[in-house]
C-alpha cells in the first residue's frame, strides 16, 4: 500500500472538517484576488485615458500612478496564481481523504452486522458518504419509503433469495425443481393503470431458464455462506446471460424456455 493511500484509509470526519475549512479559505482568497485584477485593470484603463489630456505635470504623476497600478496588478495576478495551485492542492487533499474515510467506513459497515447481506441496507448506509458515516446514513435513510419498483437486476436477486430461504435441501435436483416451481406460481399478468399486461419478469426467467439452470448448477457445485449464495447465484445467472453466443448456441437455449 503507498503512503497516500494509507493516509487515504486513516481519514477522519474531523480531518474532512479541516479541509473544508481550508478549501473554502482558498477558495475565498481565489474570488478576491480575480476581484482586486479586476479592479486594478479598471484603474488602468482609467489612466491611460487621462494621459491623453494630461499636462506635463499631470502625465509625471499619471506616469507614477501607472506604475503603481502595474505593479499591483503584477502583485495580484501571482497572488491569483498562487491560490488557483494552492486551491487545487486542497481539492486533491480533501477528495483524497472523502476517499480513505468512504472506504474505510464501508468496509467497517459490511463487516458489522447492519449490513445482514441486503442491498437496500447497504445502499442506505452509503447514500451519505463521504459527507457523513455509514451508520447516521444508514440511520437516515432507512426511514425513507422506497415508492420506485426494482430495477430487473435487483427483481432476480430478490427471487432467488425468496427461493434460497424455502429451500429444504442441498442438492441441485431439489433447488432446480424449487425454482422451476416458484417461476410457475408467479403470475401470468400484472396490473398497470391502463389494465392488465404480460408479467415481463415471469417471462424473463421463463426465457432465461437455461442461464439460471447453468447458475445454480455450478454454484451449488462449491461450498458457500448462507449469507452470500444469493449474491453468488444471482452474479452467475447475470455471467452466464452476458456470455457471447453461437446460433448453435440460440437454438438450444430456445429449446429449454419453461412453458407452464
């Protein structure tokens, strides 16, 4: 591990504080230092157009003010360059350290008992990193109604963990002949404002069966937690359905569509 990325995980919500603090002081000194060029510029201008009128005396003393207004102007245009660096010097710091403590807090998070191998719970605890911890955002969040359906992705994993938890055995012919079972008893139709529709998730697992026969039958082929076959399960049906195929390949995946 480099020393960045040690400094990275040891990023605390104080520390995050102080480069705030920092930033938004850079940040401040950046806008007035545009502020005072900009102005130093108007007075420029201002002067040149009184040398054209100006008396020998008068063009002596413009002449003077001129140089003083150049030199301010230099002195301010270093400034602003000097705190465009040091402004993104602390915008790397404070991303660097939003990274370490994000890290740091969603592995602490996962390894504790909150996580309990749920999405949604993990979700929630990550909605308010960096700004705050895994556990106020998890506190926050999960008081929040979730009204949005689940994306298709999300809709399998929640069918295979329903199907995982009624199962009563290990083996692969009883798992299969389960979930075949489940798909049957989901319902052909669904209800939308409209009227009654095709149920596209029954018909997705009814095309796919031979993507989650592959899955289930090499997964339950290797030892795993309880807690994470569902995460397995669900990863190998979306490999096997991502997999290039052949025509040869085609015809014998439509060959093993369910049909109730």
């Amino acid at each position: 591990m480099s020393k960045m990325e040690s400094a990275s995980l040891q990023g605390k919500p104080a520390d995050l504080h102080g480069e705030k603090i920092a930033y938004q002081g850079a940040k401040g000194l950046s806008e007035r230092a545009a502020l005072v060029l900009r102005d130093e510029r108007e007075i420029l201008r201002r002067a040149k157009e009184r040398l054209r009128a100006a008396t020998p005396a008068r063009l002596e003393l413009a002449n003077k003010i001129a140089c003083e207004c150049r030199q301010r102007l230099k002195d301010a245009q270093t400034q602003l360059a000097q705190a465009g660096i040091d402004r993104g010097r602390l915008e790397e710091t404070l991303r660097d350290h939003q990274a370490g403590f994000a890290q740091t807090e969603l592995v602490t998070f996962i390894r504790s008992k909150r996580a309990a191998n749920t999405p949604r719970m993990l979700a929630d605890a990550m909605a308010g990193l960096p700004e705050i911890s895994c556990r106020v955002s998890f506190r926050r969040c999960r008081k929040l109604p979730f009204e949005a359906g689940s994306a298709l992705n999300m809709q399998v994993f929640e069918f295979i963990e329903r199907c995982l938890r009624k199962r009563t055995s290990t083996k692969t012919t009883h798992v299969l002949k389960l979930f075949r079972s489940e798909i049957g008893r989901m319902p052909r139709t669904r209800r939308i404002e409209a009227g009654r529709v095709e149920n596209f998730f029954r018909k997705h697992l009814e095309d796919n069966w031979w993507a989650l026969k592959a899955a289930i039958t090499n997964t339950l082929k290797s030892r795993h937690h309880p807690g994470e076959l569902p995460f397995v399960l669900t990863d190998g049906f979306l490999m096997e359905l991502s997999k290039p195929q052949t025509n040869l390949d085609r015809l014998l995946h439509e060959s093993e569509k369910l049909g109730f």
